[in-house]
C-alpha cells in the first residue's frame, strides 16, 4: 500500500489527493506530494533531530501476538542534546531506507 489509510484521512481536509494506485511516484515527487503535506498536518507531532531507537507494540513481544495490530506502537528515541522520549502512536512510517 502506497499510501496509509489514516495518513489519508488526515490529508482530505487540506484537498490533497490521492495518487493513483498504478503508479509508483519518485522519491522526490513522493517526498513533495505526499511526506511534506502529511508533516504539516502532523505539525508539531514529529519530531526533528531525534535518532529513533526502537518500535514496539505496547505489551507485546515475540511470543505474546494477539490482538496486536489493535495496540499502539511505543516509539522510543534520543533526541540530539542527549534527551531520550517515547510516544505513542497508532501509526508509524518506516523511512529507514
């Protein structure tokens, strides 16, 4: 799936749409039509400067699977003056390359 269900919910107030599902945009043109729009909706929720350390569902772990996918992800991070924070989230974006 290109683009996530709950990332393109938050986008249709602002009048984005959404690309058409046969086609595979280029990191540029992804990052401009689609990962600069949700960060301005996201606004203060990501952050900048901040090394991410782990993800994990809240209380599970390898063995224990039910009910994951309905539990939060608990992401854990330092930020760069050395500062370490974890959230939670319903979603998260694996841009790790």
């Amino acid at each position: 799936e290109v683009v996530d269900p709950a990332a393109e919910k938050l986008l249709a107030p602002t009048g984005w749409t959404r690309p058409a599902p046969e086609t595979y945009p280029s990191g540029g043109d992804w990052a401009e039509r689609y990962l600069l729009p949700l960060a301005a909706a996201l606004g203060d929720r990501i952050r900048l400067d901040a090394r991410v350390t782990g993800v994990s569902r809240t209380g599970r772990d390898r063995i224990v699977d039910a009910d994951r996918d309905r539990q939060p992800f608990v992401v854990h991070f330092a930020h760069a003056d050395g500062r370490e924070e974890r959230v939670f989230a319903r979603a998260v974006i694996d841009a790790s390359g």
